[in-house]
C-alpha cells in the first residue's frame, strides 16, 4: 500500500489513480494519521432488465401503459 500526504496527493492524483487502476491502494494521511484510502471499485453483477418486471405490473387487468392512457382519456371528456 502506498501512503502519501494531502499534498504530494493532490499534486500526483492522475499518477496514483492510475496504480489504483492498476489494483494498488493508496492511503492518504494527514499529519501520519490515516485520512483515506483509495482502491479500486469492486465490480458488482449488472442489474436484473426492469422490462419483464414492468410486463407483470397489472391494475385492475390492464397493463400499466393501458391505465394510464385510459385515465388520460377520461379526464379529457
């Protein structure tokens, strides 16, 4: 793990978010005391598709879409 203070971190960021990229971890201190760490993001799984989801949403029978186009129509006249 690199340790680097606030100053020489704000100077090089470029530089160690690139190790970071790279899976390095960079600690950043102030006055010796651990501030932060920077390390790479974790990769998590893609969310599920809202298409299928949205297709099983009934009110009353209808289809959400349809609902809605019926409650416009209705206030309409």
């Amino acid at each position: 793990m690199i340790q680097t203070n606030i100053r020489e971190a704000k100077a090089k960021l470029s530089a160690y978010l690139s190790q970071v990229e790279q899976g390095e971890e960079v600690m950043i201190v102030r006055r010796g005391k651990p501030v932060s760490i920077l390390k790479p993001v974790e990769q998590s799984a893609p969310l599920p598709s809202m298409k299928h989801f949205r297709k099983k949403i009934t009110l009353g029978g209808l289809s959400g879409s349809e609902t809605i186009i019926r409650m416009r129509e209705k206030s309409r006249y």
